[in-house]
C-alpha cells in the first residue's frame, strides 16, 4: 500500500531572489525603540556580546539583535532548517528534510501553542522576533534567503539546542518512497544505536573534596560542527546571569553557568524514539472495513486493540525555488496517536514515536538558566523535555550530579523496542516517562567526581555508578564502553588537587586509548610474519616507529599520522564483516582481525601517506589542519591558504579532546569541521571563575578581527579568561551601545 494518490504538485508561482522584508509598522519601530534603550551590549576584546535587560525579554531582544550581527546567515538557516522551509533557498532537493520537519512542527499548531504559552513566555518570544525584525529593519543590506519577517511562535520549532534533534533520526530516503509515490519496501532491521564516533561531547564535573580550592569544578566540552554555537553572556534585572554557548537563533543559553551553578550536555544512548507497526484499513476495502474506513475520513483508519480509528491527516505545503521561480509541493501527512507515518515495512505503514512537547521544552531551558543550586536545577528537569541530553552539573554548593536522559519513557519489557512494535497491541503504549530518581544518575557520589562522554552511564561515577542489572535494556542502548569513556576513567581516578589548570589538562590528555588496545596486536601479527615475506622488510620501518610509540598525539608526532591512517583503512576493511549488535569495530580488529587485514591495512596506509605528502615520514601537525577562509554552512579549504595545526585527533581513538578532520576535494591536508567547538571549565565558589575557548572566533563576518582571532589558542588548548563580572570587563571593552547604534 502506497499514498501517493495523496500527493500532488500544483503550479509554478511567482518569486522574488531572495526573500523580501516588510516596512515595520508606526507601532513596531516605537516599541523596538523603547526596547532597544532597555538593552546594552557590551563586546570585549574577543568580540563576545555581553547583553544586560532591564527585563528578561529585554535582555532576550539584545541577545537575538547581537546573535544576528555575528552571523544573521546561521541564525536564519537554523530557523527556515526547523520550519520546514530550506527547499525555499536550497531547491527541490531539499523537499523531503523540509516535509521531515514538517511531520513535527506544523505552523498552525505552533501558533496554538504559542497563544497559550504563559504570559513571560510570550513577551520572551515576543522580544526573540522584535530582536530579530529590528536588526533587518537597521540593515537594510542584508538579505534574508527565505524569513524576511520573524514571528513570536517561531522558536516553537527550534526547542531543542542539539546538534541533531530527534526527528532527524527518520530515514530520508524512506520517508520520500512513502510520501513521493514510489513504492519501496523499508527493511526492517534493528536501530542503528551507536552514536557517530566524532560527535557528542564532554562534561565533568569534581566536588570541593577534590579540588586545591575545595570548590567544585565543570568542565563544558561539546563536540558539535563548528561555529554552531555562539559565546555570550546575558544578564537581566529579573535574575538572569547567565554565561556559556548558545545554539544560532535561540534565546536560552544551551550549555553554560551562572554565578552559582553550571550545567553540560552529552548525547544519551537512552532508547526514546519508538517505531511502530501500523495495521492500515484502506477506503477501498470490503464490507465491514470499508464502512469503518469511511467513517475514518473517507481514507484510512488504523487498527488499535479490538477497534479502529481514523488515521489522522495534515496538509502541508512545500515551496522550492526552480530556475523558473518558485513551485510547490502539497502533502498530506499522516498520522496515529503514536506519531506520524514515516515509510511501509511489508505491508504496514510505520509511525514514529518522540517526544513532542515544544512550550515545555522552551520553559525548561530558559528557567534551568535561573537555576542557582541543585534542587532548583532539579525542579527544572521535572518537565522532562531535554530528550536527546544527559546532563553534567555542578554549583556553589559543592553539589555535583550526573543525570541520565532527561526523557525516557516507561515501556512494557517483554518488548524488543530496539526495533519497530505492534502498533495494534495496546501494551506497547508508553506508560509515562522515567522519573528523575527511577533513571540511572550519580548524583554526589563518594568517589567525588562524575563524567560523561556519549558513553554509558555504568562508569559515570567509577566504582560507585549506577549498576546496568538494576535497569530496564532501554534506558541505555550501548553495549560496550567507549574509548572515550575509557581514556576519562583513566584521567580523572584518585586525583585530590585538581584546580582549573589542571581539569583542561585532562580535557585535553593526549592518549588515544584506541590505538592502545589495537596497535600491540598490529605488532603481533608483524611479528608472526616468515622473513621471506615481502612485507617483513617494507614495514620495519613503520612497525619500528609504531613500537616505540606512547600512544600520545602531538603535532610532531610521525606515529599518530601512520596510526590514524592505518586505523581508517582497517576500518573500512572489516566494517562490512558481520560482528553483532554488541561489538564495536575496535573491538572487532582487535579480537578478529587477521594478520593480513592488520599488515595489508598498515601497507594502504604507507602508500597513502607517500602518495598524498611525499613520504610515511610526515608529521601529524603537517596533516591535521584548522583552518577558516569563509563562512560557509558547508566549508570550503584551500591547501594554499593559511592553516593551524592541531594535535588532537577525532575523538573516535579516544581522544578527549575531538578533531573530525579529513580532505575535501583538491587538497591533500585534512581539515577539521567538527569535535572541540566550545570549551569552558568553571570554578564554582563565593564568585565565579572561568577560562573558556570558541573555534575559530566570534564572528561569521571574514573582515572582523573577530572571525579567526581565537584559532591559534584553540588549536593548543590556550584557554583565555572569561569576563563573568563587570569588573572583569574593565579595560577589556571594545564597545558599549544600544540595539540599533
């Protein structure tokens, strides 16, 4: 059964390049003006806006003006990416991302939401749009690709600050071969549950007992695409004090701290989206069915239990810019009670399950900001909407917690949710969610410190984390530890005197626990060679480098290069080979790998190495290069242009500290994209104290000082201080205005 009967394409309309903004109106400039006079941004000598309000919805209009003077293209791209309207600016193919959106952020029902949001809410996102539409007002030269106009329910499509909200974990391809017409039949295969190896993040948080001031510590690490994020500090009168990165386009600072309490997010391996096999009755059924199906809508209905029920449908609307101007797509999408359909699996439509609670997302992000100890940071997880997080917290009180999955629902056992349910059977609806206290967390743990690295949850806090029999599979998907968790379980233990110095040492730790585990067998089946052997004498050399080695990145180190190429050619050799659910492709080389996988790997690598840089020989830093010429989304290097090297790696060998890097077309040098975006670590006591770094730098505009000013720091670990406190911002002040001056 396919729907494209309920597809169709309308006519091409008219449309301009680019989108055009309205003249505001007598009432819109005077409250942007009095608005404006209730703000003052103040930049320090690194570019970073430090926005103070009379009132929290001023300070919010300033952080969205200042958001958009650093980088109005990311901010606008954010927003038309969630409204399900990128086909507006990047053509038809982006038709299916934007209907993806679509099945989740209907603009009528955001706009329901938004009318009964509580009253501060709505002057909040009120202020978000006034922000936004004075800055275009006060600059006329930039051009919006798609929203000329913001509006006050926007940022109901964009709760969420992750680097990938959950409804991009429905399948592209799928979702086109249901809704486009073509019939495909979807496998039903179980849930990929690895998280990608480059993404995610970090966080760390150490109580007073184990640290030199007897002051907690955070350490703030997310692994995102560069510059997803921007630095800022917002202040109002109203008690927001609050410092950290903030998501383009969003009002609520995503990862950070105020005077008294600070909070990290990791990417959870909870299982929390739900697939679920639908029973569909079509119009054209006989009998008894038919009458059913016509009292469901004249379309379809679904079965539930012992009946059925109409299967629910929403127009939407997809434009897209051709060469002849702009032309539309019509769906209908529709839906169950468990969610919308999203592709066919052997007969059966297939309907998807997540958390879909949008105003309370947005509440508890912007009141965790208020959250000056551990209980009000609790109160504020109670509304359950940070799905796709773990969370890292640390405060002034010397309270230091590790919380799992804010948004896990509680299911029936007897279950295999890893893979898609019987939608008919009433015993896989979810019952509620977690509580906080029913969800594997450590929470001031004696051992005095607690971590987290897109890792399970069994080693957050050492010997005294949470026991993985004493929970239901669900609410952790990984099956083994990561080398990430693993390289922090060696860095953090038995430590008394860490201080803020010491903690981005351990952030930046230079082992690679992976090539640790992987390279003694490497060695191994070297080794096992005959001397007649070929190999034997063209891989001395390298087998000689490789063993004497320390398993330590630097950007002088010839090692890491040959290791880190020979590790991506032995991946790709055994990634296709069956290995089970339960076992990683380390876990694999190490464990199943033959000597000849291993060696021919090691002689790929060597041949790569001197066929892209002149000879195996080449050092790390020569290859592993940041490097920022334009703005782009999607970046642009040139092995010609100046670059930085960086020592650290991907994250995926376990380093703390993640550089995804690899060549683009036309260049040799690998150039990172993703990994280490921002990093703070904050000392917590009767004031603040905290150094942090932003890749790259503040702004998106190629001619500010701004744009590149933070690359050489961040390529070595150079935390710079941050000015929490006016008196910190003496004499580091490039300037002080009104939105709009």
């Amino acid at each position: 059964m396919t729907f494209n009967k309920l597809v169709f394409v309308c006519a091409a309309l008219a449309s301009s390049a680019v989108a055009q903004t309205p003249s505001p109106s007598r009432n819109d400039l005077a409250r942007w003006s009095r608005e404006a006079q209730n703000v003052m941004i103040t930049r320090d000598d690194w570019g970073i806006p430090h926005i103070s309000g009379k009132t929290d919805a001023d300070a919010v209009f300033g952080l969205l003006y200042a958001q958009a003077e650093d980088d109005f293209n990311r901010v606008e791209t954010n927003y038309f990416n969630a409204l399900g309207r990128a086909a507006e600016s990047e053509g038809e193919a982006a038709i299916y991302r934007d209907l993806r959106y679509r099945l989740i952020n209907n603009p009528d029902s955001l706009k329901a939401i938004y009318a009964r949001a509580p009253r501060w809410l709505q002057s909040v996102m009120n202020a978000w749009a006034d922000g936004l539409n004075y800055y275009l007002y006060k600059h006329p030269e930039v051009k919006p690709k798609v929203i000329a106009h913001f509006e006050p329910w926007m940022p109901l499509a964009f709760s969420d600050g992750s680097i990938g909200p959950d409804i991009e974990s429905v399948n592209l391809t799928q979702l086109a071969a249901f809704y486009g017409g073509e019939r495909r039949e979807a496998g039903g295969g179980r849930r990929e549950v690895a998280r990608p190896p480059d993404k995610g993040s970090n966080g760390v948080a150490v109580a007073p007992f184990n640290t030199a001031s007897h002051h907690a510590l955070l350490l703030i690490n997310p692994h995102t695409s560069f510059f997803f994020r921007a630095e800022v500090q917002v202040t109002s009168q109203q008690g927001l004090n609050v410092y950290g990165a903030v998501t383009w386009g969003q009002f609520f600072v995503y990862q950070g701290f105020n005077d008294r309490a600070g909070w990290m997010h990791t990417s959870t391996g909870a299982d929390n989206i739900d697939e679920y096999l639908e029973t569909v009755i079509p119009r054209e059924a006989g009998g008894e069915r038919r009458e059913a199906a016509k009292r469901g809508g004249d379309h379809f209905t679904y079965r539930y239990g012992d009946t059925d029920r109409p299967v629910t449908e929403d127009k939407t609307v997809i434009r897209y810019r051709t060469a002849q101007g702009m032309q539309q797509k019509n769906f209908t999408i529709l839906h169950t009670n468990h969610g919308p359909i999203v592709r066919e699996q052997n007969g059966k439509w297939v309907s998807v399950r997540l958390m879909q609670r949008p105003l309370d997302a947005l509440i508890q992000s912007f009141t965790r900001m208020k959250a000056r100890n551990l209980k009000s940071f609790r109160q504020a997880m109670e509304l359950h909407t940070n799905s796709s997080n773990n969370t890292l917290f640390a405060d002034a009180d010397g309270d230091i917690a590790y919380f799992h999955s804010n948004f896990i629902p509680r299911r029936d056992t007897s279950f295999d949710w890893t893979h898609p349910v019987d939608g008919s059977d009433r015993r896989t609806e979810w019952h509620g969610v977690l509580s906080i206290d029913q969800s594997p967390n450590a929470i001031n743990p004696p051992n005095g410190w607690v971590y987290n690295s897109n890792n399970w949850p069994w080693s957050a806090a050492g010997p005294n984390s949470p026991k993985r029999e004493n929970f239901p599979r669900y609410v952790e998907l990984s099956t083994e530890e990561s080398p990430r968790g693993r390289h922090a379980l060696k860095v953090l233990p038995d430590k008394k005197d860490f201080t803020i110095a010491s903690l981005i040492s351990a952030a930046y730790d230079s082992w690679l626990p992976s090539f640790a585990r992987m390279i003694p067998g490497l060695l191994q089946s070297y080794d096992r060679l005959p001397s007649t052997d070929p190999l034997k004498s063209s891989l001395a050399g390298q087998i000689d480098t490789l063993r004497g080695w320390d398993y330590r990145w630097s950007t002088n180190s010839i090692p890491t290069s040959l290791a880190v190429f020979w590790g991506e050619d032995v991946f790709n050799r055994v990634g296709a080979k069956p290995r089970g659910a339960a076992m990683s492709p380390e876990t694999y080389v190490i464990e199943r790998a033959t000597d000849a996988e291993r060696l021919q790997s090691l002689a790929a690598a060597t041949t790569r190495l001197e066929q892209d840089f002149g000879r195996w020989q080449t050092p790390w830093g020569e290859i592993n290069r940041f490097q920022r010429i334009t703005d782009d989304i999607a970046p642009k290097f040139n092995d010609a242009a100046p670059s930085i090297p960086v020592p650290f790696t991907s994250s995926r060998w376990g380093s703390l500290a993640s550089f995804a890097a690899r060549p683009y077309p036309g260049t040799k040098k690998w150039y990172g994209t993703s990994g280490n975006s921002f990093v703070a670590v904050v000392e917590f006591g009767d004031s603040v104290r905290a150094r942090a770094i932003t890749a790259g730098g503040e702004s998106g505009n190629p001619s500010s000082p701004h744009f590149n000013d933070e690359a050489l720091r961040y390529s070595t670990g150079n935390l710079r201080d941050v000015y929490f406190y006016p008196s910190q911002l003496k004499g580091h002040t490039e300037r002080v205005y009104h939105p709009g001056v």
